[in-house]
C-alpha cells in the first residue's frame, strides 16, 4: 500500500498558557494512538512520547507491536537507544538481557548466571488497528483496558495519514470542536451546519449526526451527511458520505498527551466507492481504488486545510470551566460532561 505523508503546520505558538501554573485537566484515561503502523518496520525500535514519559514501540519478527517503558530494570539502559529485536524478545543495548511481550527476562546477558533481575520491563497494553498503534492508559499503572477501539475496516482499512503535529491542547479541546457548533459556522464557514438530533453517550463511545454543505475536491459541492463517534478523548472517527453520488469518506483524528498540555495531532483519511452504484459499477476494481487512492490525497490536503484554522486557536485559548455557554453553541456541555468518565481522580466544575 502506498501511504502520504503530510507534514500539517501548527501556526505561531504566541504563549505557553499554563507555563506557569497548572493545566485545569490532568492527562485522561484510554486509548492513545502512539504512531502510525506504517512507521514501524518489523525489527524496528521507535521511541515515543506519552504523557510526559518515554515509550518504546518495537515490531518483532512475526509482525507483533509491542510497547513498553524504555528502562532496563537490570541497570536502567534505554532501550530505545541501541536496543534492537531478536525474534520476538527485546535486547537491551547495555548487557543485551532479553525480555519477552510480558517483560519478563527471557535470556540473560552474556557471562550472567542465576536471576539478577527480580523485576521485569515495564509493558503497556498496545494494540494494532486502523492504521496505527495504539497504547492503554488506565486510572492505575497495572489496570487493565476497560475497552477497546473497534476495527473500522474495510471502511479505514487502508489510511492514510499526515504527518504528526504537536499543539499546545489537551485531547478533549480537540475532540469539543466537533460539538462546538458556533466554531464550524463562525470560524470555518458553513453556515448550515447543523445536527439533526442529539448526541448519543454509551460509555466510552460519544456519537452523534450532522450534515452540512461543503466542497470536497472531486466531488465538488455536496450536501454531506456525516456521523462521528469519539473512542475515549484519543480516537475521532467521522463517516462522510453522499449515497446520491456513491461515495463515502472517512476521516480519522487522533490526539495523543505527550506532555501537560502538549497533544500530538495525526489525521487520517480515506474515501471509498460503493461499486453497486450505477457510476462506479462499471469500473474495474483496479480503477476504483487507483481513484479512491487519488481522492484520499487530494482530500486529505483538504482535511488538512479545514482543520488549520483551530491551530492558533488552540495554540493560545485558555480552558474556560464551567464555560459560558449561549444558545447556538452546540452540546458542549452534554460533551464534558460524558468525558468526565475518563479522569477518575478529578473533580470537574459540573459544565453550564
């Protein structure tokens, strides 16, 4: 598969807005895309960033992501610098002691006998969908994932995505601009946005319909019908589709906390064709997804472009709770309060 990249640009960071005190929202629970699966090759052994620490994410030989704490419990290596896979285990670079998916030893360094190490590596629950590679974070360093993020395929089967971007956010701004009726009409121009019913909250899963008029390149200008549902504060997924003209978008908004209010942004997009539908029916199966590949590019740079004018917003605003809501905002209030779910320790100002 062929995959884009595109590098989105953040706009000017005018200030840091909590430099010098506290962010009002803590780091949330869930599931949070580390890095795209196209960015680690089998073998391979990627630092990234999660919640103000470090995470190695490495592919063994058989295909299987994995991630863990980057220090050594020997004597505290790295292993995002010079550890390398062997097979299915994780080397260290220091004594090369080898640890398996659970973090235990499975082989000892050379010339070592006995257990010296009583304390395995450090493991997250990580799991491959989507296009990317996503890692648990409970309320506890030991708690167990209390959901999981579905498979969107065939729909998302082949993603692909921009380039990562770091804003000066928090994942549930992020996600609140999807609610935030007033932004899309004021800010991004589609005076006609609106949502015909209201959001549905089950659990983890936040979902809800709009519609809207805009221009998608290709296609030209569309009455769209789009539905979203949130995965936690870490995955967006929203449905685009017009049934008139055969054609369904997906587009896919991923925010991971790499430090206090600093969120890492990756969008992934991808539009298919209903090959029952009298326009496409005719095509070879080689020439709907050679147009489909065109049209997520395209659109893609699109997505981009719609999505950049909230940099600098986010980049500088300040997190107003509870907010000052007026009527024509959107359900912003029904929003927070669903999220509240993913900060188990945190008492939160009741939204407006």
């Amino acid at each position: 598969m062929v995959s884009w990249t595109f590098r989105m640009r953040p706009g000017r960071l005018l200030q840091e807005p909590y430099a010098s005190r506290q962010a009002p929202l803590p780091y949330p629970t869930g599931w949070f895309m580390l890095v795209p699966s196209r960015d680690v090759r089998r073998g391979q052994v990627r630092t990234c960033r999660l919640m103000g620490e470090d995470v190695v994410v490495y592919r063994t030989r058989s295909g299987r992501v994995r991630a863990a704490r980057p220090y050594c419990p020997h004597l505290g290596a790295h292993l995002g610098c010079g550890g390398r896979v062997d097979g299915e285990l994780i080397v260290c670079p220091f004594h090369h002691f080898a640890f398996d998916g659970a973090g235990a030893v499975a082989r000892l360094g050379p010339g070592y006998s006995g257990n010296p190490v009583r304390k395995g590596l450090g493991v997250l629950p990580c799991e491959e969908v989507n296009g990317g590679i996503f890692a648990w974070v409970g309320a506890r360093p030991d708690e167990p994932p209390g959901w999981h993020i579905p498979s969107l395929a065939p729909s998302a089967a082949k993603v692909r995505f921009t380039g990562c971007t770091e804003l000066a956010t928090h994942p549930q701004e992020i996600n609140e601009n999807a609610v935030d009726m007033g932004h899309v009409r004021a800010l991004h121009g589609y005076p006609d946005f609106s949502m015909p019913r209201a959001p549905v909250p089950q659990g983890p899963t936040y979902t809800f319909a709009f519609r809207v008029t805009r221009s998608f390149p290709l296609f030209g200008q569309v009455v769209a019908d789009a539905t979203v549902t949130l995965y936690g504060l870490g995955l967006m997924h929203g449905i685009f589709q017009d049934r008139g003209q055969g054609w369904q978008m997906d587009l896919l908004i991923m925010s991971c906390p790499v430090a206090p209010w600093r969120t890492q942004v990756t969008i992934g997009s991808r539009i298919s064709f209903d090959t029952s539908h009298g326009r496409w029916a005719a095509l070879p199966a080689l020439a709907t997804r050679t147009l489909g590949a065109a049209a997520t590019r395209v659109n893609l740079h699109a997505a981009q472009k719609d999505l950049a004018p909230d940099f600098p917003i986010w980049n500088t605003k300040r997190y107003i709770s509870p907010p000052g809501l007026a009527h024509g905002d959107g359900p912003i209030g029904a929003y927070r309060t669903w999220a509240q779910q993913f900060y188990p320790t945190l008492r939160v100002s009741r939204p407006g």
